[in-house]
C-alpha cells in the first residue's frame, strides 16, 4: 500500500491509499461524512487481493486532505473534487463505492456532468436520495455534540458507544486514534474540519422548513441521477439504519429500476464498520460480475 495525493477542483490536496495491483480495475473507495479512508481498511485489503486496484480518498476537510479555507464543502464541490481526481487517475471508468456522503457525492457527480457514463459500477453503502429526516437530524447531533473535543480516547469511546448502542463496544479505544486527532490543548477532537457541519446544522436548527425542502430538492435531482445512470448499481443497507427506510428503497428502485439492493443484517449506518465480511462479500460479489478481473 502506498499514500498518494491528487489535487481538488479547487487545488486541494486529497490524500488516498492506494493498493492492489497496477493493472488492476480502478475502484474508488468514498468514505462517509466524520470518517476518512481508514474506514475501508478491511474491504479496501480485500478487494486488493482479489485483484483490484483500490484507490480509498479522504474527502476535502476529513482526514489528511487539506481543510478548505472558506469551507466550501457543499455536495458540487464534493463532486467536483472526486471528478477531478477521476481526471488525474485517467485511464477506464472506474467502479466506485461511496458510504453515506460518499454515496451522495457519486451521484452528484454524475448530476453535474448531465449524466456522463463516468462509472464501470457503483455501490451505495447505507444511503438513498430520499433519506429519513429523523435518522440524519441523530448523525448530525452526534457529529456536532463535542466542539470542546474529548478527555481522552475511553470518553470519545463512551460517546460512540452511544450513539451505535448495538455495535459491542471496542476493547482497546487506543484504535479510536485513526478518526482523532490530538490537538495541542491534549484534547482528542474528531479528524475532519468542524466547519463541514456548521452551516448544516445551524440551518436545521433554525429554519427546518427550508432546510426539509433542500433535502427534498437534492433527493429529486439525485433520482434524476440515479435514474439515468448506465452503470450498474447496487444499494447496501444496514438493516438497523434509521438513515434508509424501506421507503426510500422503494423510491430508489422506481427511479432506477436496474438497481440491485442487499440487506446486511445487524449493521446499522456504518454497515462496513458494523459487518465488514458480509459487507465485503455482498460489494465483492457485485464487483465481480460487472467488473471483471483480466
């Protein structure tokens, strides 16, 4: 595995892993909003070995890609950032597979391009157009409830453990320290620029009227996109999301009836964290039958 950098739409540097061999197909691996690419360690690894080359970005603001200095982190720029780096890799359409925001950037992507046939394949892990309300207004409360930062790894372990009170908690929090970062003051403070949520969450907080009607307007655009994608799609759910109703599925399934759609049962939002081999194997699978190895 070796790090590599590409530079965003706007000249930001974006840091990936990537492994696997050379001539392998090229597969985007997107992480979700608060995580960086360190999510995928385990099905990145694994689809590497069967032949792959994987190439796992950490999104403008997450990770170690640089922060934007005016906090330019709406959905176009993600898109435009991940087209970018499409640019820059070159070669044949790559199969992507984008957890939550990940997922939402892929297909935004393809809205902004008026639906180029940018993929080989596309994986949507835990994340549809139409989404619940209830269940992101929960993932942005959590993602903005500690701006003081933690105590220490065991508190931010406390905290998580609440919010994914059915994930077994982690038996050394030392592991905790690839989504930290310790600042100067000795305070653990999540890996990614706060200003990502900032004006989300000040927007839900004090016009939810509007910020419900933003949401609807990106879900009809992202359905739009859905619908008109040529490549193959496939939806994992974790079945105990409160982000993926079965709604929002069906909705999903009308707007691109060619989708695929896998249930993995016991994981939640962060189904590769929650189940990482059935997970694997349901991406794997898909993989190998739109994107087969020479």
């Amino acid at each position: 595995m070796q790090t590599i950098e590409f530079r965003g739409s706007s000249g930001l540097s974006i840091v990936a892993d990537e492994h696997g061999p050379a001539e392998g197909p090229v597969v985007l691996l997107l992480h979700g909003g608060g995580q960086n690419r360190l999510a995928w360690k385990g099905s990145g690894a694994a689809l590497a070995e069967r032949g792959y080359r994987v190439i796992s970005l950490d999104a403008r603001g997450h990770g170690d890609s640089a922060w934007c200095p005016d906090a330019q982190y709406e959905m176009q720029t993600m898109a435009h950032d991940l087209l970018a780096v499409m640019d820059q890799i070159g070669g044949d359409r790559p199969a992507v597979v984008g957890a939550s925001l990940g997922g939402i950037t892929a297909l935004e992507a393809h809205a902004v391009t008026d639906y180029r046939d940018l993929y080989s394949a596309v994986v949507l892990v835990d994340i549809t157009p139409q989404v619940e309300l209830d269940g992101v207004r929960r993932i942005v409360a959590f993602m903005t409830a500690h701006p003081d930062g933690f105590a220490d790894l065991e508190d931010a372990a406390a905290a998580i453990a609440a919010y994914n009170p059915h994930r077994p908690p982690p038996s050394n929090a030392a592991g905790l320290s690839k989504v930290l970062r310790q600042g100067a003051d000795g305070r653990w403070h999540w890996h990614w620029d706060p200003r990502f949520m900032t004006e989300r969450h000040a927007l839900m907080e004090s016009d939810p009227e509007t910020w419900a009607a933003e949401r609807q307007a990106m879900a009809d655009r992202l359905h739009d996109s859905a619908g008109a994608m040529q490549a193959p799609l496939l939806l994992v759910r974790g079945l105990q999301s409160d982000l993926v109703s079965d709604d929002a599925v069906a909705a999903l399934r009308a707007a691109a009836p060619r989708a695929r759609y896998v249930d993995v049962r016991g994981a939640g939002h962060m189904v590769a964290g929650d189940d990482n081999d059935a997970f694997t194997a349901a991406v794997a699978d898909f993989l190998g039958r739109h994107v087969p190895l020479s």
